[in-house]
C-alpha cells in the first residue's frame, strides 16, 4: 500500500533502502491507472523496497523542492540518494525495469 509522505516526512522516508517514490494525483488518469502496477512491485519485493506515495496536489513543497513539474512521476531512491527518475508517460514496464535496477544494485 506504501506510505504517504508530507513535507515533513519524506526525508525520513527515502533516507535508509531501496524506495521507489509515485508523485501522482486524484484527478491524474494515467496515475490511477498504473497505481495497482505499483502497488504490486512493494509486495514482490517485500522487504527489498519501500513504496512512498505522494499526492502533488496536497503536498507542492515536495514537488517544487524536487523539480517535480509533471504527473506522473517516480523517483528511486538508494540510502536517500536519487538514482533515477522516470516523468512523461512510463509504462509499467519501465517501472518494473527501474525497481529491478535499483534492488539489483545498478544505476
């Protein structure tokens, strides 16, 4: 299900593991549609990766602190590093390949 992130806590929540974070929105078609896809890889990789949800609409200082301009978009993180970044329109296989990347260790 992953975790939601405010201003407050997303430091917090990237700083330790593998995370893969999903900036999306209620209004946003193509973020609802792969959220499942998303929730599914957190389960695959139980224990290997954390997801953090944050919805842009309600928490714009995270975006604009991290140049988020559109939706959707993903960020992987390593031990609070940003590793990759995946904006415009990834398909569900472009996430999958980005986490398995990340849990496998390659940037």
């Amino acid at each position: 299900m992953g975790v939601d992130a405010t201003p407050d806590t997303f430091s917090g929540l990237v700083a330790e593991g593998n995370v893969l974070v999903d900036f999306w929105g209620p209004r946003c078609q193509p973020c609802l549609a792969l959220l499942p896809a998303v929730e599914a890889l957190e389960s695959s990789y139980a224990g290997r990766l954390a997801l953090v949800k944050v919805n842009a609409p309600e928490n714009r200082e995270v975006c604009r602190n991290l140049k988020v301009a559109g939706l959707p978009t993903y960020l992987l993180y390593r031990d609070g590093a940003e590793v990759e970044r995946l904006t415009g329109n990834p398909t569900k296989g472009d996430i999958e390949a980005a986490v398995a990347r990340l849990v496998e260790g390659g940037d």
